[in-house]
C-alpha cells in the first residue's frame, strides 16, 4: 500500500540541509564583513602612506632638506606602511636607485607558488610608469618613479580567493555531512526489516511483529506491510497446521475403525474357534493321532489372537476416545507406551537393541530426577502431541530396522521445565543409531523411507524435524532424528485447545 503521506526521506535531508546552507549563508556574510572592513582599512592606510610618501617627495630637492634624513624617512615609511600598487623609486643623476622598492615578504610556500603561476601564466606584465625630475640646489637631477605593481593586490586577491575555497569546502563537508548523517540514521532499521524479510522467507514472522517504530514513512510503510504479510503468512501457516493435523487426525480415525472391526469381527470368531478346539481336544482325549493335532489349533488360535492384541496395540495405542474422555494423557502412560516400544523391537527377527532414555532438566538446563510415579500421573500433555510423538517413534525405528542396518538405537525424550500443571515445556525427542547413515541430501524423503511423513506430523505441531549424523567420527556414523515441540502441562480433565 503507498504511503498517503508526505514522503519523510527527502524532506528530511533538505530540511538539514537548508538548516546547514543558512548557517552557511550567515557565517560568510559575518566573515565578509569582517573583511570588508578590513580591507577599507587597508585602502585608507593605503592612501595615507602614499600621501605620506608624497609629501616626504616634496622635501628632495628643498633648501636645507637633508637628502640622507628624507630618503631614510621614506624608506621607513615604505617598511612600516608599504605602498599598494604602486613600487617607488629614486634615482640619482648617474642612474643609481638612491632608494628602490621594499621586497616583497616571503610567503608559505603553497601561496608562494600560486602567486607564481598566477604571475607567470595567468598576469600580462604591467609597464606603465610615472617619473618626473627632482631638481637639487647643486643644478643636478634625481629622478622619481612610479611604477605600476601587481603584487600586493594579488596577494590579497589569494587570500580572499583562498578564504572563499576554504568555507565553500567547509560547507560541502558539512553538507555531505549532514546527509550522511541523516540517510544513515533513516535508513538504520534496514538491517531489522532485511531480517524481518529472512523470517518471513524462513516462514518465522516473529521478527515482523518485533519489529521497532520507524522514523520515517517509508519505512513505516515498508514495515507495515511486512507486518501484514507476516500476519497473513502466520494465518495461513498456522491454517496448514489445522489442515495437516486434521488430514493425519482422519488417519488416526482410520486406524481406530479398522482396530474396532478386527476387534469385534476377529476377535468374536477366533475366541468361538479357540472354544471348538479346546471341545475337540476333550473328545479326542484318547486318541494320541488328533489330540495333540487339537491342541495346536488352540495354541495356534491363541498365537492369533496375541499377533491381533499387538496389531491393535499399534494401530491404537491409546485406546478407543470416546466424548467423555480427557484429551489428555499422563506422562507416565506416555512413557509407558513409549518404553514398550522400544521392548517390542529387542526381541524382533531385525535384532535391533532399543532403548528408551528420559531425562527431566530445568528451563536453564540443570539437571532433575525423572518425576516420580505418582508426579508422573499428575503431569499430562495433549493426547494428540503423545501420539505424534509415538507414530514418530514407531516410524523411526522402523526406518532404522529396515534401511540403516544398524545394531543398536536410542530414543530420548527429554523435558524442559517446572513440574507442575498449566507450566510451560519443552520435548525434545530424537531417534539415534549407529547405521550406515543418511543417504544423498534432499533424496531421503523421496526414498519411501518414511522422513516425510515424520516431517509432516512434527511439522503440524509447529517443530521442524532435523537430520544429522550421529556419530561423524565413526565408521558407521549413524542417522539423527530431532525435534523440539513446545507445550504446556495439562491437568488429565482439561480439554484441549
């Protein structure tokens, strides 16, 4: 959406700017004042010492004038207050300067060689010259001159010249300055909407929503825009989620209907069938050839009937839910069923050794003893969560038994937090083995080795499954499979959210 505002960015930097062009403005006008005065003043002494001069000039040549006293006093005049644009000179009725110009003061060398250039390259010379007699009481002539110079004038000309370049730069540094200083402080928060951005393209809004006020209206914008697309993206993430769970709440229901017809259908015909047999096997008490034979049938009925408990068992380890049912399930059924897991692949043909590690820690990761039986019963999770965290389990391991070839598993549920209903926990569940490890990256959810679907039931509970090896130094370095769900404890007759 564009901004219905005024756009903040360059009114700002103008606004500065212009602030810092005035004072810019006032600081030449006062320093020009400065100067202007003191470049009248320099005019007036100027022509004071060139009347000076003039009138020192009128002594040569007078009646009783000491000539040695008169050019002494303008030599010292010439040093105290030398003449501007103009170099005097005195010659004597042989030629010889009786008096010559003052030199010129030596400048710093950067000024010495622009007066230079500007001397010799920029500067036509300047013959013009004004000379007239001086008669002496002896019938002799001295000649007096003015001659046209240069100098001084161009010493000052630099000096403005040089003054102006020198605040012009001030200026331009302070201007350059001051937008720096203002696109740097406008455009700050770009590194938190960049982040905000990677949340969002990492699917984690949770640096959209933190993000702080901006200090101009783009930026506001921008960031309001973020904002509402993190909305929307937490809305529709969080509607997959309900979807994901739904879709994998229809397969849990499907596995609950078809325990209950094997239940009742198998169930009713294989007790009748168990019955019969034990009925032959009475009648046939004396006959050595089909007693035994009878027998095996009830053993076999018996055989059945377990394979059908267990196969109930996975397809429903929680049991039939009905309306009245809490959502939620203890903690030590949950281990419980867990544990028996576990139990039921040491002793399978795929001789896999499993075991089931708990381990209870604080929020800061300190250690505590695994809740008492009685504790164990007070604390329950959601039954949907126990489920996700078993048909994982089950998957893994079945992973681990049928592609890993390995010896040995672990699966490890640890939690993270107070013991005590309606506190915050965290799970951390993972599956380690010591098999050939995870196959070519990307390749695995596509080798029917059941990750997708494990990534699909972590995923609806808003925890991402993570892939690694679990020992990379070893031979064999095994495959690691991790995930952290985010919870709370629920009483057992709490209904879920």
């Amino acid at each position: 959406m564009p901004p219905t505002a005024p756009l903040d960015l360059p009114r700002l930097v103008m606004r500065r700017a212009g602030l810092l062009a005035a004072g810019v403005l006032v600081l030449a006008l006062g320093l020009g004042l400065v100067r202007m005065n003191q470049d009248i003043g320099e005019e007036v002494d100027a022509a004071m010492a060139l009347a000076t001069v003039m009138g020192r000039l009128g002594q040569l040549g007078a009646v009783g004038a000491g000539d040695a006293q008169v050019l002494a006093a303008l030599r010292e005049a010439q040093a105290t207050h030398p003449l501007r644009h103009l170099a005097l000179q005195v010659d004597g009725a042989d030629g010889r300067p009786l008096l010559a110009p003052p030199p010129a003061p030596e400048a710093a060398a950067p000024l010495r060689w622009l007066l230079a250039l500007h001397r010799d390259w920029l500067s036509a010379p300047d013959a013009r010259r004004v000379a007239w007699p001086v008669l002496r009481p002896d019938g002799s002539r001295w000649t007096v001159s003015l001659r046209a110079s240069h100098d001084s004038e161009r010493r000052e000309a630099m000096a403005s010249l040089l003054g102006m370049l020198a605040l012009l730069l001030a200026g331009l540094v302070g201007l350059l300055g001051v937008m720096h200083w203002n696109v740097r402080l406008a455009l700050a928060p770009l590194g938190r909407l960049l982040q905000a951005i990677a949340g969002i393209e990492g699917r984690d809004a949770r640096a959209v929503q933190a993000l702080p006020p901006m200090p101009t209206t783009e930026l506001a914008s921008l960031a309001a825009a973020l904002r509402h697309l993190g909305t929307a993206l937490d809305e529709a993430e969080a509607q997959r989620r309900r979807l994901a769970r739904q879709v994998l709440t229809l397969q849990d229901d499907e596995r609950a209907r078809l325990a209950h017809e094997l239940h009742d259908e198998f169930g009713q015909r294989l007790t009748a069938l168990r019955v019969d047999a034990a009925w032959l096997s009475r009648r046939l008490a004396g006959d050595a050839v089909l007693q035994p034979v009878a027998e095996g049938m009830a053993q076999q009925c018996a055989l059945v009937q377990q394979d059908i408990r267990q196969l109930l068992a996975r397809l429903q380890p929680f049991g039939p839910a009905s309306p009245e049912e809490s959502p939620a399930e203890s903690l030590a059924r949950g281990t419980a069923l867990l544990q028996a897991l576990a139990d039921g692949w040491r002793g399978s043909a795929a001789g896999l050794a499993c075991r089931l590690d708990c381990a209870w820690t604080t929020a800061e990761g300190h250690p505590l003893p695994w809740p008492a039986p009685a504790q164990a019963q007070a604390l329950c999770l959601p039954r949907p969560l126990w489920l996700t965290l078993y048909r994982i389990s089950q998957e893994a391991l079945t992973n681990v038994a049928r592609h890993a070839g390995a010896t040995r598993a672990t699966l490890q549920l640890q939690v993270q937090g107070e013991a005590q209903p309606g506190a915050a926990v965290v799970l951390h569940w993972s599956v380690a083995d010591d098999g050939r490890g995870l196959p070519a990256a990307g390749t695995a959810p596509l080798q029917g080795n059941g990750i997708a679907g494990i990534r699909q039931r972590v995923w609806s509970h808003g925890a991402d499954l993570q892939l690694g090896t679990a020992n990379p130094d070893a031979a064999a370095p095994g495959c690691r499979l991790a995930a952290t769900f985010d919870t709370r404890w629920l009483p057992p007759a709490t209904a879920q959210d």
